[in-house]
C-alpha cells in the first residue's frame, strides 16, 4: 500500500472511466498527466506522505496503470516529477541579455518566485533534504539546478571562466535565495512576492560590492555592470538609498587618516613624558619659539614632601 512493492496487474476487460481516458490519451500525455498529479500532490504535502494511490485518485486512474508508467514505484515517480520540476525551474533562469543586469535579474527573480509559490511544500522539502523519497540521483538534479541558476548569471556577466572569489560569491548568494525562499513558505509568503524580490536584488548587489572591495575581477565586472544601469532603476534606487546612509558613516572614513599621516600634514601634538630630560647629545633641531624658560622651570622636579622618618625640612634637596 505505500508504493513500494512489486506492480499490481491490472484487470483484464476494464472500462472504467480511467479505461476509457486512458485510450483518449497517447503516452506521452498519460504519463504527463501522472507526473502533473503528483507534481501537486508533492506541492501539498512532503513526499513521504503522499501514496500512489493518492497519485491515482488525484489523476482519477487506477493504481496499476501508475506502475505501468512507472514499475519502480514511487521512488521512480518522485524522481520524474522532481525532474521535471527541475526543468521548469531551469527554464525561469533564461533571459535575454539585454539591459540593466538588475532588471534583468529582477524578471529571473519574478519567475523563480512564482515557481517556489506553485511548488510550495514540496519544494520545502525538496531543498530541506531528508525525505524517504531522497536518492543520489534526486539531490544530483536539485545541484544540477543549482549550477545552472549560477551559469545563466555568469552569462550575463559576461564572465567565461570565473575566480574562486566570484565563484564564491554567486554561490553564496543562490544559497540565500534559497534561504530565503524557504523562510517566506514558513512564513506563509510574507512578505509579498514582490518586495522579496527587490530584498534578493539588494542582496546581489551588495555582496558583490563586498567582494569587488578586495578583487579585481569582481570590481571590473561590478563597474562595467553599474555603467550599464539606469538611474530609474533597482540598481539607481539603491545608490540613492545607500548615498542616504553615508552621512552616518562619515566618522568611519577618517579613521585610517588619523593613523597614517599623509605627507606634508602637520602632526598633532605629543605630550613630554613629566620627569628630568633624556640624557644624550642634544638635538640639533631648531630651538622651540616662544619665551626661554626660567632656571626654576629647566631644574629637576622636586622630591616628594619628606615622611617623618628622614627628618629633612622643606625645600632641602636629597643629596
């Protein structure tokens, strides 16, 4: 009963009403059909918790005719559904590489979102990992979507053969959309699809900032992406945003001023340690301006006030 076992034969001589779909449909459409049953089962409910009998009723066929499409049972089914969710997935990362990369990224985003909305706990669980239903084969199409995710947005940076740091970087950002994504499903898709959006955008942007700060190549690909944006766009709505913040930050971009001296600036001024002179040559520097100090001011400090035991009045110095 949980799909596991070996195919049922089905009834000779049935003419049900799945029979008689069944000789209304060609191959391809039945089994398709089948993969869109439970693609929507799997949208609801975690795969280990859906049966092939719920496939069959959701599809109104009977059960064997599910293991006649598919004799290795439900493991075999949720991998052709996973890969054709799979393929729906890769197909919302295709986009022409025309205009601004935020608007462009911004349409991927739109598509993406839309599909993690129709997929819902499925794709939960898919991405979560540890399902019954999970094989080698299931988390190699999941990576498959991955690497094609972080393919289409190297195409449109038009960078062929990417450094470890951009790499990094791509990679890091997909795993937050996915992050993401699955927090808004927990969250019962708040908030809107579209303000996750332009968050994810932001997001892009900003770590590739960060790693431009400390990369060539991904400064040269972040600059010749930011010539091509247009200030009524995401990537001109977040300047403005992020210039906003600098008047908060000023403080911040002295700082390795105040360590460093640039050259010719005059240097603050360093406090004499109190005590009798440096022995040594004197400097040859010039002498200070100013008034020369008095004899009482050039001699030694005097001793502390004496205690009762040395019995030496004031004003007499300690030979």
């Amino acid at each position: 009963m949980n799909g596991s076992g070996p195919a049922p034969t089905a009834s000779r001589g049935r003419r049900s009403g799945p029979g008689a779909a069944y000789r209304r449909l060609t191959v391809e459409q039945r089994r398709q059909q089948l993969l869109d049953a439970a693609l929507t089962l799997f949208a609801e409910r975690a795969p280990e918790e859906v049966s092939l009998d719920d496939v069959a009723h959701a599809a109104g066929v009977s059960r064997p005719l599910v293991y006649r499409y598919f004799p290795g049972g439900k493991p075999q089914l949720y991998e052709a559904a996973l890969r054709s969710a799979a393929d729906r997935m890769e197909q919302c990362f295709a986009e022409p590489r025309t205009g601004p990369l935020t608007e462009r990224l911004s349409r991927v985003l739109d598509r993406y979102l839309a599909c993690v909305d129709e997929y819902g706990t499925g794709f939960s669980a898919l991405l979560r990992g540890g399902s019954v239903a999970e094989t080698a084969r299931t988390s190699a199409i999941v990576d498959e979507v991955r690497r094609a995710a972080a393919g289409q947005i190297l195409l449109h940076l038009d960078v062929p053969r990417p450094g470890l740091r951009l790499r990094t970087t791509l990679r890091t950002w997909i795993a937050a959309v996915e992050a993401a994504s699955l927090i808004w499903i927990d969250e019962e898709k708040q908030p809107p699809a579209d303000q996750l959006r332009a968050w994810l955008l932001d997001h892009f942007v900003a770590l590739l900032a960060a790693t431009a700060a400390g990369d060539a190549e991904t400064r040269g690909v972040l600059r010749g992406a930011l010539r091509r944006e247009r200030p009524d766009g995401p990537g001109g709505d977040l300047a403005r945003r992020l210039l906003a913040l600098l008047p908060d930050s000023g403080h911040l971009l002295g700082t390795a001023g105040d360590a460093t001296p640039s050259a010719g600036a005059a240097s603050p001024a360093v406090p004499r340690p109190a005590g009798p002179p440096p022995s040594g040559p004197p400097s040859s520097g010039p002498p200070p301006s100013g008034p020369a100090p008095s004899a009482s001011a050039r001699s030694t400090p005097a001793p502390p006030a004496p205690g009762p035991a040395d019995g030496r009045g004031p004003g007499k110095e300690a030979r």
